[in-house]
C-alpha cells in the first residue's frame, strides 16, 4: 500500500491563498427602489406631479443600470432592482396622467370663474335673430355689464349661453295661509325664467333669488303661498327653460322692488330694477 508523501514547501515558496469573492454591487437596485416609491407618491398629489415625474425617471434609469450588473453577476438583487424600474416608470406614467387632469381642472376653474353676465334688452331677445346676435356680441368676461342694473323683461346672458330673465312684477292678494306677508304691506309676484342656450346641462341647486324695495333698500321677505314656487329645483337640459314664480312682500310707500339672482357660486349675480 503506497503512501502519499507531502513535501514540505521549498524555501522561498509560500501556500497559495484562496482570492475572495467580490462583494456585490447592490446599491443601483435599492436607491432605484427607494426613488420609485417616493415618486409614486408624489405623482399622484397635484401640483407635485413633475417632482414624481422626475424621480420615477432616475429611478427607471438606475433601475435599468442595476439590472445591467446583475446580468453581469456584479450584483445580486435582481428582484429589487426589478421592482425600482417597474415604479420608476409607473411614476412617470402617473405624473404625466395627473398633469394633464390637474392643467384641465385648472382650466375648468378658471373658465367658470369667468363667466359673467351681457346684458340684452326684452326688446331685442323677442325680435328673434336679433336677440340671439346681441347675447354673443356681449358674451365677454364681465366689464362693466355685470354692474348694470336690468329692467323688467331683460335677460343676463352668461358665457355659457345661460339666460336668465325677470319679468315684470304683478300685485297680487296673499291668501289667509300664507307666509312672509305684513298685514298693510303690499305683495307682487315675479316670474324668472331660466333658459340654457348651451351645451351642457344646468344645475339649479345653487340658483338663489332675492329681493329688495323701496328707496332705503329694505328686504322684500319671500312669501310662501299657494301658486307660487320660490324655489328652482333639478337642471335645465340644453335647450330648455323653466319659470319659477317669486313673491315679494314691500312695503306699502315702495315704488320699486330690485331683484337679484345668483345663478351659481362660479357666476355673476344679475339685479333687475323693477317699478311697483
């Protein structure tokens, strides 16, 4: 049986050591993720969408540069680095999707904040054509038509071709049930009339109709009685129009009664001033 013989190293040699691995090169995947997941975040919030524009895009880049290496055997988180690209780009996706709602509502604001009320004479919106013409020559952003004080019959044209008209008011005797009349006081029913021109479909809901009478500008109070609304109530569909009835209770020396109506919170009130 034969035996191995081990020789002693010869002088001046020395055992061979083992070389150590490298260590892996993880640091792309894991800032990737961490960038992807804070401009994740801030893509969804308006306003801050650019910034998680910006950090989805370096986190997709060094994503990609990190998947590099882990093909390369360089590093060993492939599955994180994996997930940093995908939210990298998800987060430009995102930014760019709530950017562009974001500049729409803004218009949206911004339009509806502008819309004010043109004047046009009973006179010219009964002559037809002429009626029409005149509501888009005014149909500017406001100036000094929404100060002006209409007369009975005169619709407030808005930007969006919404009408709104005050007819003239007509005296009328409250019954024994009704609300909001002073006995000695002298109570006249008002007619407004609300007709969409436009395109899109308007809510009532915030309409709100006001008056007041006589020199001093006291409140006329609302009466609630029989025959008489007071109220709008649901939408006017394009091309539609609805009256409502209002009763106003003056005082008995009043020789004027001013209405005001304030289609919505985004519009112009309008105020009509009607002789009693």
């Amino acid at each position: 049986m034969s035996q191995q013989m081990h020789l002693p190293p010869q002088p001046g040699q020395f055992p061979q050591a083992p070389v150590p691995a490298a260590p892996a090169r993880n640091g792309l995947g894991t800032a990737a993720l961490i960038l992807g997941l804070i401009g994740a975040v801030f893509a969804i919030i308006p306003f801050m969408f650019w910034l998680g524009g910006i950090l989805g895009l370096i986190a997709l880049i060094l994503g990609l540069a990190g998947l590099g290496r882990t093909k390369r055997g360089e590093a060993t988180n492939k599955g994180v680095t994996l997930s940093g690209a995908i939210l990298g780009l998800l987060s430009v996706i995102l930014s760019v999707v709530v950017g562009i709602a974001t500049v729409t509502a803004v218009n949206d604001v911004v339009d509806d904040l502008n819309k004010g009320p043109t004047a046009t004479s009973g006179k010219d919106k009964s002559s037809g054509d002429s009626g029409k013409d005149g509501g888009k020559e005014g149909s500017g952003k406001g100036g000094s038509d929404k100060a002006e004080v209409l007369a009975a019959g005169d619709s407030a044209v808005y930007d969006d071709e919404l009408w709104v008209t005050v007819n003239e008011p007509e005296a009328y005797k409250p019954s024994e049930w009704a609300a909001g009349h002073t006995k000695g006081n002298n109570a006249y029913k008002v007619t407004v009339v609300v007709e969409n021109k436009g395109k899109e479909k308007f809510d009532t809901a915030l309409l709100t109709v006001d008056g007041r009478a006589g020199k001093d500008g006291v409140e006329a109070e609302q009466i609630i009685d029989d025959g008489v609304e007071g109220l709008f109530t649901g939408s006017v569909a394009p091309g539609k129009k609805v009256s409502v009835v209002f009763a106003f209770d003056t005082p008995a020396d009043a020789k004027n009664l001013d209405v005001e109506v304030s289609p919505g919170l985004t519009y112009d009130s309008s105020s009509w001033g009607l002789k009693l």
